[in-house]
C-alpha cells in the first residue's frame, strides 16, 4: 500500500481516479450475478435482498464517492502584509495514507465499499480486513480493481480472525496512518486504545439499539410496517435496527396486533428462493446469543421465542411486549429478529422522549405521528444521528451516517464520508517571484 502511494497511485489526478472508481462499479454490474451468490452463499440472507439492497449500493458508492470528491469545498482568503504587496492563504486536501478497513459481517460489500469507495476517491491505499465469517465478497472486489487496472497495492485483501490475528495486527501497525471500522462496541472501543499508539485517526460505526416512537395519532398501517422493515430486514442482524417500540398506551395493542400479523405472514426459509423474507442468522454462535437474550427476557411474549427446527441457524421472528427499561432485552444489541415494546402514558411526550434516549447508544430513531410539529419537535431532542419522521431504516447513500454516544465517532456517506480520509493542509503565499525580507524582520525594522 506504501509503494502504491509513492509510485503511479500518488501522481494521477482526481478525474483520472474518478474515471478508474466509474470502471470499478460497471465491472462490479457485470458481475453482478458472481457478487450475488457470493454474498448468499456467506451470509444466508435472502437472495431477493442482497439483489436489491448489497450489490446494486456496492457498485453506486463507488460512483457516487466518486461524483462527491470532484467537488469537495474548500478555504481561500486574501490577508495584508506590512510591504503592503498582500499575501494569499489556501487550503488543500491530501490524502491520509494507507487505511486499515474492519469490516463487519451483516452488510459485507455494501459497508465496506462505503468505507473503501472515499477512501480510493481521496487517493488513499487501504488495507481491508473482511470479517472471518463473510470473506467472498472483498475478495472478487480484488478481481475486479485488477480488471479495470487499479495499480498493485491501491486496493489489498487481509483475512483472517480479529484479536491476536489479522484484525488486530493490522490496526495495531505503524504503516497504518489512519482505521476505520464497522462492528461491535467492544472490538471499536479495543482499535481506539491500539490507535492512540501514534495518534491515528479513527472511525467507528458500532452498535445500536434504536428507538421507535409511534403516537396514537399515527398511521398505525405505515408504523407497523415500518417496524417490520426497519427491524425484521436481514433478520434483524443490522445495527440501525429500529429494536425499541415506544408506543402511546391507547395505541399499543392495536399496533402490536398489526406488527405480530405482520410477522405471521413473512416466509421463513431457503435464502436462494425467491419467495423467502427472512433467513438464517450468520452462525450458530449468533444464534445461541439470541436464544440467550429470548431465554431471560421478562414481558409478554406476542409471537416467537424459538429457534426454526430443521437446518440452519433461524430464529423466529420475536415480539416482547411490556420489557423492563432495565433489562438486557431492552438495552442490549441483540442483533437478531427480535423487537422489544414498551408503551407510555397517553400524551406523555417527555416520558416517550426519556425512554428512547435512555440508552448507551445513539445510532437512529424513528417518529411516527400525525402531528408534523411534534415530530420535528422530537427530532432535534432525540439523541440519535439519524432521526426518521414516519419512516425507519431509509439511508440513502446521498447522506450522512454515524451515531452519538457508543454508536461511534465519525460520520460516513455523503460528503461527510470523505472528511475521515483527508488531510487539510495550509498553503501560503506571500507574492510572487523575488527575494524579500520575511515580515518579521520589516516589522522589527531590521
């Protein structure tokens, strides 16, 4: 990656890599079918939704990282100087160096390509680390940068295990200038403390466990489908998961009842058919987590609560009402199709407000009611990075990403997603052309 930046990679201009970022995305298209069953074939999750969601936002954020780094603003200003022939101060933006990638499971190719697409679009190597559960994927994405001729060493493939292994070797070197990953609390709270050793930069995206509000005056329709595709989606395994219904007390059993029917209805199955809606979990050490939280979950258990017999790691899809606010259930990632409610005294704003940010995370919200000014209301109080206003689990590559609190530091997506990959230098210039004393020297009349 270091011979990379000092050789072809570091000399061509940014039209010239936007040209080669467009080249990776067609190729990715043109193999979309080899990504597809890749992508199946490690993480179990429906074909349907790897079809529509992992590949096809794969292949854009090449192009849209690329689209955005032709634009990035920057400063300019003109200052005095005593000779009175002026000076002029600039600022650009250089790469930071080689970049560490730790990626997650759940999204493989979609969460790190929205790592890798600004990180190449800014002119940076990387180094990436697929976890250990999912490596298909980041490895033909190395087929394809050697296809469309991104020079050796731009783009590199490590895999392996994380603590005392490839993940933790490669966030603890001292060639890496600069980590970014996507994962669990702990493991991002562990690459912090290694990249103190050298004050490198980080960014995190970790965990969740994401409110949503929903009034008695809402859509109740709209609010449970969106409960169903903003937590039940990929089996609940995503960590914007909207995993907390708070729900007004007089709307409660008749959004629950919707939710649970819902959930009656989604097919349970072979990830490969067409006609699947929820899959298996990533492993049976996924599962027994699940089962476990299931196991000592306190409340009214509404549908669920097993493991699916036969083959492959299924859990069903699982409601728990009426969750202790103290318990795991309600304050943990689960990371599994379980949703946990609760509900609030009838027109008890500030109590539906304490419930949702009474967490040690702040990744998403959601706000489902019919009165627009209570929403906004909510949104700006909410301690989330994204809030939703009659919506859950809708990110379009176009905007920003990141979480208060344990949900991580730093922002991705958007323009935003290319701040993590610059560095900012000053440039300044006081004339052009002939030697003259520097300003100090005139100021002190030398």
């Amino acid at each position: 990656a270091r011979a990379a930046l000092e050789g072809p990679w570091g000399q061509i201009t940014v039209a010239e890599r936007v040209d080669l970022l467009y080249g990776v995305a067609n190729e990715i298209n043109r193999r979309f079918e080899d990504f597809l069953s890749a992508e199946v074939a490690d993480t179990g999750k429906p074909r349907s939704l790897a079809r529509h969601l992992d590949i096809p936002r794969g292949a854009a954020n090449f192009k849209i990282f690329a689209d955005v780094v032709k634009n990035v603003p920057t400063e300019f200003f003109e200052m005095a100087t005593p000779d009175g022939r002026g000076a002029l101060n600039y600022a650009i933006r250089r790469p930071v160096g080689v970049v560490a990638v730790v990626c997650p499971w759940n999204l493989p190719l979609l969460l790190m390509t929205w790592k890798v697409g600004p990180a190449l679009a800014c002119g940076n190597a990387v180094v990436v680390k697929p976890s250990e559960e999912t490596p298909q994927t980041a490895t033909l994405l190395g087929e394809v940068m050697n296809a469309v001729g991104i020079p050796r060493g731009v783009y590199n493939v490590v895999h392996g295990f994380g603590p005392g292994s490839a993940g933790e070797f490669l966030t603890t070197h001292p060639g890496v200038n600069a980590i970014t990953f996507t994962g669990e609390t702990r493991t991002g709270a562990a690459i912090m403390r290694a990249a103190a050793d050298g004050a490198r930069p980080v960014s995190l995206e970790m965990g969740g466990k994401n409110p949503a509000i929903v009034f008695a005056d809402a859509d109740l329709d709209a609010a449970a489908a969106g409960m169903i595709f903003g937590n039940f989606r990929n089996a609940g395994q995503a960590c914007g998961a909207t995993s907390r219904l708070i729900v007004e007390e007089r709307a409660a059993k008749p959004l629950l009842e919707r939710i649970v029917a819902l959930l009656q209805r989604m097919r349970i199955g072979d990830p490969l058919s067409q006609d699947t809606d929820l899959g298996p979990l990533i492993s049976a050490g996924q599962r027994a987590a699940v089962l476990g939280f299931l196991r000592e979950a306190e409340g009214q258990l509404l549908c669920g609560g097993e493991a699916v017999p036969g083959d492959g790691y299924y859990v069903q899809p699982t409601v728990v009402a009426g969750v202790d606010p103290q318990s795991r259930l309600w304050r943990d990632e689960v990371f599994g199709p379980v949703l946990a409610a609760r509900s609030f005294p009838d027109g008890d704003e500030a109590e539906a407000l304490r419930l949702a940010n009474d967490s040690p995370f702040g990744l998403t919200a959601s706000v489902y009611t019919g009165d627009s000014a209570r929403g906004l209301r909510l949104s700006r109080r909410l301690q989330a990075g994204t809030v939703w206003l009659g919506d859950a689990y809708t990110q379009p590559v176009e905007g920003i990403w990141g979480g208060y609190k344990h949900s991580g530091i730093g922002r991705e997506l958007g323009p935003h997603g290319l701040l993590d990959f610059l560095e900012v230098k000053q440039i300044y210039s006081d004339g052009i052309g002939g030697a003259r004393k520097p300003h100090y020297a005139q100021v002190l009349g030398a």
